[in-house]
C-alpha cells in the first residue's frame, strides 16, 4: 500500500516578470537603455533651461515688458502641465516606447518653429506646443527606467541617466554665453539655441527607435508573450530556450483609471506625492529660470549674468553624479529632505552674497543640491504606483509641478522686484521646510523594494 505520508514534491513556479527583472544582474541592455534614456532627457533639461537662461536677452530683442516676460516664462510650463497629464496616460495605454516617440517628436519640430519667431506672441505659442512634449519627457523616462532596472540597482541607474541629463542645463548656459553675442550666418545667436535643441531631439528620436518595450507594462496588459521574449533577451537566453516550471501567476491586465489613485491604499502617498510636486518647484525652477533675473537685480549686466548663471550651472550634473553611489544607500524620503535643506541654506547665501565669488559659490552649491534633491525626487515619485497605472499616475502628480512652475514668474518675479532676492529666497526656503516636513511625514520607504509592491 502506498504510504500517505509521502508527498511528491510539486514543481517550483517560474518566477513572475517582474521578479525576474528585479533579480537579474546590471546587463549591456540595461545600460544602453539608461544611456539613451539619458541623452534623450539631455535635450529636456536644455529645452526647460532654455527661456529662463536667455529671459533678458528675449525682453531685449523683443522689448516687451514684465507681463509678457511672465507669460514667455509660463507658457512652456502650462503646455508641460497638459503633457504631462495627457502622455503619461496614453503611456499606460499604448507603452511607454510609443509614447517617447510622440512627445520626442512634438518638442523637436515646436522647438525649431520658435526658432523663427517673430514676435513675443509666436515664442509663446511655440513654447506651449513645445511643453507639450516635454512635459511628458520626465515622467516617461522614470516610469520606463523603474519598470526594466533590477529593484536594487534601480536608483543608481537612474541617478546615472539624470547624470547626463543634467549636462543639458549648464550647455544651454555655455552655448548661451557663446551663441547670444554673435549672430552666425546673420541669424541671432538665441535662435540657433532653439535649432540646437530641436536637431538634438530629432537624433535622439532615431535613437529611441531602439528602446525595448517595457515587460512590465506588457505583462499588466496581457502579452505574456512578448513579454516573456523580452526577459528572456534580457537574461541572456535563446528566444527558443523556456524557463522550466509551470507559469507563475501574473497580474490580470488592468485598464489604467487615474481614479485608483484615490482609493484608500494610494491616498496618502498621493497627497504626500501631490504637495511635494507643488513645492519642489518651487525651489528648483525658483533658481534655474530667474537666476538671470536675479542677477540683473544684483546689478550685473547680461552677458556677465549669463557667464555666473552658466558657472552655477555647472552644479547640475555634478550633483546628479554625487547621488549615483548613495541612492541606493540611503532611504530616499530622507534623502529628499536633507537635499530640500541643503537647498535652502544655499539659496539665503545666494541671495545675500555680496560678490562675484560668492555668486557663484552659492550658486554652484544650490544647483549641486537640488540636483541630488531632483534625481532622487525622480526615482521616489516613479516608485509610488503599480505598473498598469503608473505613468498615468506619475503623469498626474508630475503634472501639478508644471502647473506650479508656470505660476512661478506672477508670484515670485514681483517678490524679487518689490523686495529683492532675499525675501525671494526666504519665500522659497519655507516652501523646502514644508516640503521636507511633508514627505518625512507621510512619504513611504522604498529603496530596495520592488515596484511591483507598491
């Protein structure tokens, strides 16, 4: 008689996509992936950077005044607000690669049309088309990055991708400083900073054709198949060569609803996620689009603005490198308030130094901070929602933060113009202490954790 008490040992399940990708090793894929993932975001920062550097150079060329200059300044924000709420849910319906394409391609031919405005009224349109696209460009690439890097390299890849990124802020500034004086081919300087940035994005367009689709995202929405091919490519293993074990188990395909942001699990992140995205702006586009302002206050002339915003802007990238080894080290909730800090002492300096030296160092030391206080910030908002709704919902919150920097130049330019760059400052360091409080707070841990988890 056979013995009850033996059991025949019943096959171990094949892991899920999503653990399989989050316990595999750092591949040439993956790095290629972040690397093109990374320039692409280049051109984004050049292009956000953008009218804020040459702010004054634009007042001067088309002589309008202080309503128009808030409006130049809003309008690619305000079209980034749209972009970022509209793409991130077309992300989440047709993939992540299809939807880079999209707004690669908006931002490329809008940028180059402002080339050829010829007045403040065409800047502004064409900086609002343009918005468009990039507003997507952020929220796409960390939903993208969160869903193909391995849960505990994710963080320091991504820190890798903005490390690139971020060159773009302070090659707006240097080509500024080159382009603005000159006039090549008896065409202004400042409008080959738009052809520049729109040629960029076009290269980077035929760059992306070579992205992977996400396997997460194709998972949730029921292609197991490709989904499975492209892990398998991932990992090494012949198309025709399967995993053994029976199918685990995944995730029924979900429609996404930005609605299920609301239920009671994602509450309280969304509204940590949503205050946060309100004030984070508020420090770090508060600097980068009214440093020239600024300094035109300070009583430094154009091109002698242009040359200590370009030094600050050196401090970007930089930042985004020094958070590279740390950000899969340090919780990064506590890590976004120990950047937010930073930021505001930094800024108080900038405000009241009283030379050039000290201009610059502030400067510098502000945009080093809130570049390590951006990357992270990147990497966390990519971390709070599951992948059948996470670029929508990402796409939401980021989308509050465009709002919120085109809002910027009414509420903080008559600050800096009635009372100066301290009390500017002073408005923007409340904003990081609200904002530090907030997220240490109600914000969750994440590092190491898998983003199908959230």
């Amino acid at each position: 008689m056979l013995d009850q008490s033996v059991r025949v040992a019943e096959p171990t399940p094949r892991p899920s996509i999503g653990d399989r990708l989050d316990r595999m090793p750092i591949t040439p894929i993956h790095r290629r992936l972040t690397a093109i993932v990374g320039v692409g975001l280049l051109f984004d920062t050049f292009e956000n950077n953008l009218s804020g550097t040459i702010s004054k150079v634009l007042q001067h060329e088309f002589a309008f005044g202080g309503d128009t200059l808030k409006l130049v300044l809003a309008s690619a924000f305000v079209g980034q607000f749209l972009g970022a709420l509209v793409l991130g849910r077309v992300a989440d319906r047709i993939g992540r690669r299809r939807a880079f394409l999209i707004n690669l391609a908006l931002y490329s031919g809008f940028s180059l049309l402002g080339a050829f405005s010829p007045n403040a009224e065409w800047l502004i349109a064409t900086r609002f088309l343009a918005g468009i696209g990039i507003g997507a460009e952020q929220a796409l690439s960390d939903c993208y990055l969160a869903d193909v890097l391995p849960a505990g390299k994710r963080g320091r890849y991504t820190a890798w991708a903005y490390t690139i990124a971020f060159c773009g802020v302070p090659a707006v500034g240097f080509a500024a400083l080159w382009l603005v004086p000159l006039t090549p081919l008896g065409i202004a300087g400042w409008r080959w900073l738009f052809v520049l940035g729109s040629l960029g994005s076009a290269v980077v367009w035929v760059l992306r054709r070579q992205l992977i689709e996400s396997p997460r995202w194709l998972a949730s929405v029921g292609r197991h198949a490709e989904a499975e091919l492209l892990v398998a490519r991932l990992e090494g293993r012949p198309a025709g060569d399967p995993m053994t074990g029976p199918v685990a188990v995944e995730p029924p395909a979900v429609r996404a609803r930005v609605r299920e942001i609301f239920r009671p699990r994602y509450v309280r992140r969304t509204a940590m996620l949503w205050i946060f995205c309100v004030l984070s702006v508020i420090g770090y586009y508060g600097f980068g689009a009214l440093a020239p302002q600024i300094l035109a206050a300070k009583g430094y002339g154009i091109v002698a603005g242009l040359g200590y915003t370009a030094l600050s802007f050196v401090g970007y990238p930089i930042g985004s490198l020094l958070s590279v080894p740390v950000m899969d080290r340090i919780e990064r909730k506590v890590l976004v308030a120990l950047s937010a800090v930073a930021m505001a002492a930094a800024g108080l300096g900038f405000a009241y130094a009283g030379s050039a030296a000290l201009v610059v160092l502030f400067g510098f030391g502000y945009t080093v901070a809130s570049n390590i206080f951006s990357t992270v910030s990147h990497v966390y908002l990519a971390e709070q929602y599951p992948t059948s709704i996470r670029a929508a919902a990402s796409g939401a919150a980021y989308s509050l933060s465009k709002l919120s920097a085109a809002a910027l130049p009414f509420v903080l330019l008559p600050v800096l113009q009635s009372h100066g760059a301290g009390p500017l400052f002073a408005v923007i360091a409340a904003a990081m202490g609200l904002l530090t409080a907030t997220v240490l707070l109600l914000g969750r841990r994440t590092t190491g954790a898998s983003v199908d988890a959230a």
